[in-house]
C-alpha cells in the first residue's frame, strides 16, 4: 500500500500513555475476534462470545439479545488524552495516513448525496481504555463506539491479525480501520439507530442475523473506500486487494469457530461468514457506489 507520502488525520487521539488496568468491557462494534491477554487467546475468547452469546460491549449484547438500554446518539464527554503520536512512530503514522484517507473517501461521497461527513477520531490506547461505550480492554479488538462516534484500536492487535490468523500485510490492517469507520458511516446515515429499534424484543437468532447484516455492510463500505483510495489517489500495490481478502476470510464466523471448535453454530453468528465477507468487500470495491452496500435486501 502507497501511504508514506499521504495526508496525516488530525483526528488522532494518542492515549497510550493512558491506558492500563482491567474492568468492565464496554460497548461498541468490532470487527471480529479480540487481542489475547492474561493467558486467554483470541480463539477463547471469540468461542466465548459466539458460545455464550455474550459479548464484551454493551451496545452489542443488545443486537444479540434483543433487550437493554438504547443506543446513545448524543455525544458524551470522556475524559482523554488529545495528544499527537510521537515523532517516529511509523505504525501510529500509518493509522494516521489510513484515517486521512478514509476521510478523503467520505467527505466527497456525503456531499455528492448533499450531507455532511462528521469525521470520526481514532483512539490508540494500550491494554484498556474508558470510553462513552465503556471501559474496554485490548481483547475485544478495534471498535466503533457510537456514543462519542470514535473508533478504538489498540496497535498490538495487528500482531494478532498476522500471527494468529495469518492474515499480514498493510492493507489488512488498513481494511480493519475502514471497517470500523464503516460503522461510523452507518452512524452518520442513522442505520445503526433504526437497526437497533429493530431488535427490540427480537428473539436472539434474528437479532443475530440484523447484526451479521450490519457487519457485512461495513465490510461493503471498506470496500467503498479501497475503490475510491485506489482510483483517485493510487495507494492500492499490486496484491493489496487479496491481502484484504484474505483478512476478511479468516475473520469471518465459521472460520473462527471451525478453528476454535471444530464445527460451527451459524445462529451464533454476529459478523457473517468468511464467504460473506469477502462477497461484500469486492462488491463495494467494485462498485464504489453506497447503494451496493444494501445488505438487508440480500
């Protein structure tokens, strides 16, 4: 991926130095399996998830359970570290230039529909963070908080994304933060509002599926920006595309639990399969175009 000559985001949030300690996870939307800490791997603590239909955030216990409190729409002021990444830290710079171009993607694409993109700011913190969500901890991996509309990514988990699920690379990592933006956007049209009004009272299973449906779409979205990332400003290398594809593959559900369990539950899934993820990735890379990104007609 050509990233070392973009635009840096000044929508950075550096709270490493801040973060540490363990409570209780918050809310938000993940892209998949979480960061191994305290002994428990990924692999535990997807199985976890999945078995238990449980889930380290509040705000997506409730898509799985179909009970709770509301999604919060207001922004709520958390106290945090505003601070720029040090000089010289080239992954932090890389988020950096990713986030910018997320934000050259989307800010055209919401004028052209005659909106306005409220950019989202980004969140590097190390072991825990407090967010509007709650307090979260590295396991539950990057997330979207709706609450304060940011997105929470602790670095080490791109360790995990290569060794444990083999899936390397720049674009890999640069998918996992489209993704999250991806949530941001659903936020900005006011999809994740009206999906949670729809899994009020819901029986699990469906509420499971409304939840795959809004993951797929943000896969769709990062799509959206790979195809705009690479047609207007030419940051996508050769092999660059099968590297998201491979990430997405190996993050999907039945992948995860074939991996953790030997055998899969499909009315456990929250994020869609490896298949489907990587349908709705190509199909936003392909078109470029939001109205591809319909998931709940398919």
């Amino acid at each position: 991926m050509r990233w070392k000559g973009g635009r840096r985001s000044s929508n950075i949030e550096d709270q490493r130095s801040d973060s540490g300690g363990f409570g209780r996870s918050g809310g938000g939307f993940r892209i998949g399996g979480g960061k191994k800490k305290g002994g428990i791997g990924i692999i535990v603590i997807a199985v976890i998830v999945l078995i238990m239909g449980g889930d380290p955030s509040t705000i997506l216990n409730m898509l799985l359970g179909g009970g709770g409190a509301s999604i919060p729409t207001q922004t709520q002021q958390i106290p945090n570290s505003r601070s720029s990444p040090a000089p010289n830290d080239e992954m932090a710079d890389f988020v950096s230039v990713v986030l910018a171009d997320t934000e050259d993607t989307w800010i055209p694409l919401f004028q052209q529909m005659g909106k306005q993109y409220q950019q989202p700011r980004l969140v590097l913190f190390r072991n825990s963070v407090r967010s509007a969500c709650g307090l979260a901890q590295s396991a539950m991996g990057p997330f979207y908080c709706p609450a304060d509309q940011k997105v929470y990514i602790d670095l080490s988990f791109y360790d995990e994304l290569k060794h444990a699920f083999g899936a390397p690379g720049d674009f890999a990592q640069a998918y996992v933060i489209a993704h999250e933006v991806g949530h941001h956007v659903q936020q900005q049209f006011g999809i994740l509002q009206k999906v949670h009004q729809m899994q009020q009272g819901m029986p699990k299973v469906q509420a499971n599926a409304l939840s795959v449906k809004l993951e797929l779409q943000a896969d769709c979205l990062a799509g959206i920006w790979a195809h705009h990332a690479n047609r207007v400003r030419q940051v996508v290398e050769p092999g660059d595309i099968d590297e998201a594809m491979n990430a997405a593959s190996k993050i999907g559900d039945d992948a995860i639990q074939k991996r953790s369990q030997g055998y899969v539950v499909p009315d456990s899934f929250t994020h869609g399969t490896s298949a489907q993820r990587v349908k709705w990735f190509r199909e936003g890379f392909g078109s470029g175009q939001v109205e591809s990104c319909n998931t709940f007609k398919s």
